[in-house]
C-alpha cells in the first residue's frame, strides 16, 4: 500500500481499510467475528482508561499500551464493520449532528448535573 497522508477524511480512511483488507488482510472477517473483535478492542481501550484515569493500577502487561493506538484499534474494526454493511460513516455522522442539534438543542444546556 502506498504511504498514508497525514490528515484523511472519513470516507478515505473507509477506502484504505478496504484496499488493505483486499490485499494485505485477504478479505474481510464475517460481521459477526468482526462485531466481537470490535467488544475485545473496546475492552483493550478500556483497560487502558481505567488503569490511566481510574483507580486502577497498572499491570506488568498493560505498561507500553498506548492510548491512541487502543483507539485506533477500535475504529479500525468499526470502519471494517461499516465497510461490510454498506453504511457511509461520513453520512452517519452528518445525520448523527443532525439528530443531536436537534433532540439535544438545550437538554445538556438545561442539566443542573453539569453546571
């Protein structure tokens, strides 16, 4: 694969993941398999979290995680899982903030927890 850029849209970054797993990856896993390593890679992440943020202490095999590379791990599969059902994520995400302006529009503003 060629070298990536560094700052790629959402719908390149859903490109790449695809011709990656075409060439290098073979193919794609099924959704399923795909759907429990996204739960693993999430629960790496959140180990991570836990031990960086929370009160949790670091294990012997959690030293050197890195916390962005936990993250991209995670969005690596979700873009796999979009990619394979045929959603658009740019798409998603535009309706998404549609969606949230509107239902949201004063529901946090108006929150006494977050004041």
């Amino acid at each position: 694969m060629s070298e990536i850029k560094s700052e790629i849209s959402i719908a390149e970054a859903q490109e790449l993941v695809d011709q990656w797993i075409k060439t290098v990856g073979v193919r794609y896993f099924n959704e399923l398999t795909n759907m429990t390593i996204l739960m693993e890679e999430v629960g790496e992440l959140a180990r991570i979290m836990a031990r960086t943020y929370g009160e949790q202490s670091f294990k012997e095999s959690d030293k050197g995680k890195n916390l962005g590379d936990e993250m991209a791990d995670v969005l690596w599969v979700l873009i796999c899982l979009a990619n394979q059902t045929g959603v658009d994520l740019t798409e998603a995400l535009r309706r998404n903030f549609e969606k949230k302006n509107i239902r949201d529009k004063d529901r946090h503003r108006n929150n006494e927890k977050l004041k």
